[in-house]
C-alpha cells in the first residue's frame, strides 16, 4: 500500500494566528500579543505595509549581524516576558502553554505541529497496548510529550538543554498533568543505551534540528547522523503495537528522504502518512514549515 502524501495544517486556532509573512519575516498573534520573527523561508513580498507590522506587533525580534540565529527582542508595545497560550481540540485535548521571549528567537512553541499533537492524542488514546511508553526525543518545550501524557501514555520526555526540560515541566503543571519522565541527555547516547539494555517503547517522536549539540558538546548535524538514529530507534520500537513520529525542518528536505529513511530502516510499515507542514495566514498565503512521516500498527 502506497504513503498516503498530505500537505497539512492546523485548524483554527482562537489563540493564534499567522496573520502575514514575506521580506523573510512573519508576523503572529499569540494570544493578546504579536510578535514579527525572521523566517528565512519567506522570500517572497509582505503583503501588508511595512507600517501596518509595525503598527500591530508588541515586539519585533532584531537579528545579530554575524549570528542569523540569534539576537534580541525589541518591545514596541508594552507585553509580559512570560505569558500562557491554551490549545485545546475537538477530541478533548486541553494543554495551557508558557510562552517566553528568548535570544533565538522562538518563544517556546511551534504552533504547525498542533497537527501533530493531535495525531499524537487520537491515536494513543486508541492504542492497543495500555499506558503505551512513549519516548520523545529532542523533545523541546514539550507539547507533544504533554498531548501524549494527557491521553494517558507513559511519557520520557529527553532534551539536552536543562533549562528546556524545566520548561516542558512548567507546562505539563500549567496543563494540570504529573508523571512524565524528565532526561537531561544526548539523544543518539540514550537510544543506544536503551538498545543494548533491551528497552522498548511503543511510540517515539523524534523532532531534531538541522544542528545542535548535547549536555556535552555532543554535535548533532541531521544530515550525517539520522541514518543511524532511526536504525537505533528501530531496535527500541515495539514491533507489534507501535507508532512513529518523524518531523523534519530543513530547507534542503523533502518528505521522500524522509520515506526512504523509513523504509531502509523499517521496512514495510502500515498506516504510513508522509508530507509538508505549513500555516495558512490570513492574507492567504501558506507558509512551509517542515516535513513529517508518521506510521502506526493499528
């Protein structure tokens, strides 16, 4: 049976919107507050005046001239540095958020993958196995980990930055959620110990950047190493009741390296979706934002 190949984005969503993009910026509403970022991948004309951004938006992230990742916010309206954002769907899926202002310019939330979140929630609420564990590398801020420990699944939650994994924790308790596990690790070091103990999760989540690095200066570059972590994570994935979650953010990827990524290290799978993220903002264009595969037993 041939990947069912989708372009997909979230519904509507009160509390957020992607109202304008171009001149490699976007412009967003989180909550009461909008923010215009860089976005290198709007490369083409804002399509609402310059001055019209800078009339809506609170705070306007400034880039440093050597360093595109990172910079600072510069405050145009008066705003908290922390706020909540609450997320919520039609299958019952309620999570409150914490937003915060950092130097790379993310706030703590990738709103695109909302449709992730909710795959993650339907289907785990739906798994054949009780309580399934559920390990979510590269785990960030951890909506996802959220979503899958509201449906009731036992979550591992890893990221290398200590600071992002007090965070996660922040919103698992905004969400009124406890039990998930915390690690503070590298994600290659991990699912190989995991392998060689024999542990075995029924769902992982993998979400990696283009570039990182471990606790321990461990450098992560996805090109060279997810060959080799999807062969770990096939050792460490439960071969009859199972789901895998694959989001990929590079400008240089498309869904089919992901499907051939999938298939030399899995197999043959079932249920297999594969695709393009993106936000439809209000003027009406659509603003790439990754590539995902995802797969499941039942």
């Amino acid at each position: 049976m041939k990947d069912l190949i989708l372009s997909l984005s979230p519904g509507p969503w009160k509390e957020y919107e992607l109202i304008d993009t171009g001149g490699f910026e976007k412009l967003e509403r989180f909550g009461k507050f909008i923010l215009s970022r860089p976005e290198p991948q709007a490369i083409w004309d804002k399509s609402l005046p310059e001055t019209d951004w800078k009339k809506l938006a609170h705070a306007h992230f400034a880039k440093e001239k050597h360093n595109p990742e990172k910079g600072q916010w510069q405050q145009l309206k008066a705003m908290p540095n922390h706020w909540q954002l609450s997320y919520s769907n039609a299958d019952g899926l309620d999570m409150t958020l914490n937003l915060s202002q950092t130097s790379f310019k993310h706030i703590g939330l990738f709103p695109e993958q909302a449709v992730n979140w909710d795959y993650l929630y339907r289907k785990l609420k739906a798994f054949p196995t009780p309580k399934p564990k559920v390990l979510n590398l590269f785990g960030y801020t951890g909506a996802a980990s959220v979503a899958a420990r509201a449906a009731g699944a036992e979550v591992a939650h890893l990221d290398s930055v200590k600071q992002v994994v007090t965070w996660t924790k922040h919103n698992m308790e905004s969400s009124g959620l406890d039990g998930i596990r915390w690690i503070v690790d590298d994600a290659m070091k991990f699912i190989k110990r995991e392998a060689r103990r024999g542990n075995v999760y029924q769902a992982i989540v993998l979400d990696p950047p283009a570039y990182g690095r471990g606790p321990e200066g461990e450098k992560w570059i996805l090109e060279e190493q997810i060959n080799e972590m999807l062969k770990t994570c096939a050792e460490i994935l439960d071969p009859k009741d199972h789901l895998l979650l694959l989001n990929m953010y590079s400008l240089s990827f498309s869904s089919l390296i992901a499907a051939n990524l999938i298939q030399t290290n899995f197999g043959p799978v079932k249920n297999a979706e594969q695709g393009e993220l993106y936000l439809e903002e209000s003027q009406g264009k659509k603003l790439p934002l990754g590539i995902f595969y995802r797969f499941s037993s039942f």
